[in-house]
C-alpha cells in the first residue's frame, strides 16, 4: 500500500499511456480486495450475531455495503446494532474506495495543468 498513492512530481513529465494503465488497474484492484474484505466483514457479523447462514448473510452484506439495506429482518439486539454500525461504515468506505479508485485519474489531469515544462 506504500505505492498507492505515490505520482510523479511536478518536475517529471506525466505518467505514459501504459504506466498510466497499470496504476488504474492497481488502484482498481486494491479497491476491489477492500470491498470483498468489507462484504466478508458483513457477512461474519450476520453470520455471528444473526445466525444467518452464508447465502443470507451475503446478501445483506451486500446490500448494506451497496447503501440499500438489509434485506431480512433482523431479530437480535447485537445484529441491529451490527447492522447500524456496519451500515456506517460502508457508508465511508465508499468514499475511501471512490477516492482509490479517481486518484489516478485527478492526478494526471491536474499533473498536466502544472507539469513544469522548464529545461
């Protein structure tokens, strides 16, 4: 994760076409290892405090982390309160992940308006 969000510097000239491409699909695919680590996140919780079995819990992880909520009725005060916590935090990791996923793209349009162009 050191490199995930390392650009270049002003002083050095914008990212080529396919290192532009490898970073896309880097940032593409921590994005995506977050997001299956959050839904398993979920579904252990629904799992533990639930007794769902995985199928159900993964549907209702998956639909709270999507933002739509949970798709069975929850019966214990410990899956509510999973629930709500759980809902909150997928709430924020969709920032973080759109953020992981823009920040190549934000990068090479605003490095081009101050690459310093100097020899």
């Amino acid at each position: 994760m050191k490199h995930l969000f390392h650009f270049e510097h002003r002083r050095q000239p914008v990212a080529s076409p396919a290192r532009f491409s490898s970073r896309l699909a880097r940032n593409g695919l921590w994005a995506l290892g977050i997001t299956v680590a959050a839904l398993v996140i979920g579904m252990a919780g629904y799992m533990g405090f639930e007794g769902m079995n995985v199928i159900d819990a993964f549907v209702n992880a998956a639909m709270i982390l999507s933002g739509m909520g949970p798709l069975n009725p929850l019966h214990t005060a410990g899956g509510k309160i999973f629930a709500g916590l759980y809902a909150i935090f997928s709430g924020l990791l969709i920032f973080a992940i759109a953020g992981i996923i823009l920040a190549p793209v934000y990068h090479r349009v605003l490095h081009r308006f101050h690459v310093d162009e100097t020899d």
